[in-house]
C-alpha cells in the first residue's frame, strides 16, 4: 500500500500492545490512516485485534474507538444490521463514559445514515449541530465532515450558492489536513454542481483532482468513476477524441467498476456515439 502504512505492521502480538498507551498508539495510527484514505476490508483483522485487546484491557475510550472501526467496516461488507448494532453500542458506551468527541463521531455517522436513505432534513439539522460541536471542540475532521453533508443536502435541495460555500471549507480543511478521502469526494460533488451548472471548464478541473487523488489512494474503482464524470463532461464540450480515448480505456476495466457507474458508461457511450452520428449504435445502446 504506497504511501501509506501497511496496516498488518500497525498490529503487533497482543502481548506488545496490552499497555493502554501502546493501544492508543497503535489506534492512532490506524485512525490516521482511515482518515486520510478511508476504511477498506484490509483493515478488519487489525480493527478486531485491536477491539480484542481494548476489551481485555477494559479502556472505554479504546472499546467505543474500534466499535466506530467496527461500523465502518460492516457498511463496507453491507451488513446494515450490523452496522446499526456496532452504531447504538457505541454511542451508548460514549455517553455513559462522558466520552463527548466520540458521541460527536457516532451522531456524524447517523447524519450520514439520514442523507443517504433520503432523510435529507433530518440529515441537514443533525449536522449542523454536530457542526456547532465540532467547532466547540476544535475538532477540524468533525468541522469538515459536518460541512461536507451540509454541502451534499443543499445541492440536493439546488442551493447552489450554498453548497459551493460548504464544500469550499471542505476543501481548505482536508488540504491542510491530508483527509485526502473526504478531499476527494468533495471534488466529485463540485465536478457534479458545476456540470449542473453549464460551468464545465471547473466541472473539468474538479473531476480532475477527484481523479488525481484517487490515484495516490490506488483506488481502480474510484479513478474509473472519476474518469466517467471526465468524460461526461468532455461530452458537453465536444472534446469527442478525449472521450473516446478515455471510454476506451475504461472498457479494458469494466470488472473494477462501480455498478451504478455501468449505466452512466453505458450513457456516455450511446451519446458519443449520437454525436459521431453513428445513429444506429446510439440508439442500439440507448435501448440497452
């Protein structure tokens, strides 16, 4: 994994990592990790032997910490139930114990929950509290997720203006702060405000730095939606020899991607097609 620690390093014996400040440690650096690239399912041996060792050891702090792991890594294998078990245990431990910035993590996970079933209100209202939090607390990852969904809602809801002001923040913070996941998907959703917009040259601009630092994450999945938006937007401008290269290059792949990503491919090439006035594949594939 370039660029990154290798995760199996960050977990030793547990007879070496039994000490509360060796766990913390070691918890940090995994934290560091997670909110730089993200969480992937390679970090689920070390996310359970470190919530082995914290239960062993009886550190609320460490238990409440890798339950929030052990979420994450739930949604990633699509266990909801699991997810929502990992969610309520955790946020009840944190408020017994008085842990408030962990609290604070467990609600920014729920506003989440809110926006992507649709809850958009209730997903708007949780996150400007944990905003307020965040900002009580000096909390700058908090500060940038809470306005990252902040952004998603309003460009959900065209407040544009809105969006563009709360993604902008984003932007400062994750760039000071190398949360390049966060980063990258805030690009991703200027790329998609711009296009909507007609403003292509910073639609292009921003899906390209979404691309780029999906590259440096080696993310193929990532870098091949990045490479749809790209062309999506090409398409607007004419640029059809760019998007043909591109489209090209992303049919060698097409295991890697996203299946929502498929229709969109799928689209795109129907309407180079139509604008090559290759009529008879555009509609073959409109048809699709």
């Amino acid at each position: 994994m370039s660029n990154f620690v290798d995760i199996y390093q960050l977990v030793m014996p547990r007879t070496r990592i039994s000490s509360i400040e060796s766990l913390r440690e070691t918890i940090e650096k995994v934290e560091t990790r997670v909110q730089t690239a993200g969480y992937s399912l390679d970090l689920e041996p070390a996310i359970q032997e470190l919530y082995d060792a914290c239960t062993a050891s009886k550190w609320d702090e460490g238990i409440v910490r890798m339950m929030q792991c052990q979420l994450e890594i739930a949604l990633i294998k699509k266990e909801m139930l699991q997810a929502q078990d990992w969610y309520e245990r955790s946020l009840k431990l944190a408020e017994k114990k008085g842990l408030e910035q962990f609290v604070l993590s467990a609600r920014c996970w729920k506003a989440r929950t809110y926006i992507n079933q649709g809850n958009l209100r209730e997903g708007f209202l949780l996150a400007k509290e944990i905003l307020t939090d965040a900002e009580k607390w000096n909390n700058q990852f908090y500060i940038a997720n809470s306005k990252f969904y902040l952004g998603v809602v309003s460009q959900r809801y065209s407040v544009d203006d809105d969006a563009l002001t709360y993604f902008k923040d984003v932007i400062k913070i994750t760039r000071n702060n190398e949360h390049l996941k966060l980063e990258a998907s805030t690009f991703y959703y200027l790329s998609e405000l711009f296009l909507t917009r007609n403003e292509y040259a910073s639609a292009e601009k921003n899906a390209i730095e979404y691309t780029k630092i999906q590259t440096i994450l080696s993310k193929p999945s990532d870098i091949l939606r990045g490479n749809i938006r790209l062309a999506s937007i090409l398409l607007e401008t004419g640029k059809l020899e760019e998007v043909e290269a591109l489209l090209s290059s992303i049919s060698k792949s097409t295991d890697a991607l996203y299946s929502d990503d498929k229709g969109t491919l799928l689209l795109c090439n129907a309407k180079l097609a139509a604008r090559e006035k290759d009529f008879t594949e555009a509609k073959k594939l409109f048809a699709k």
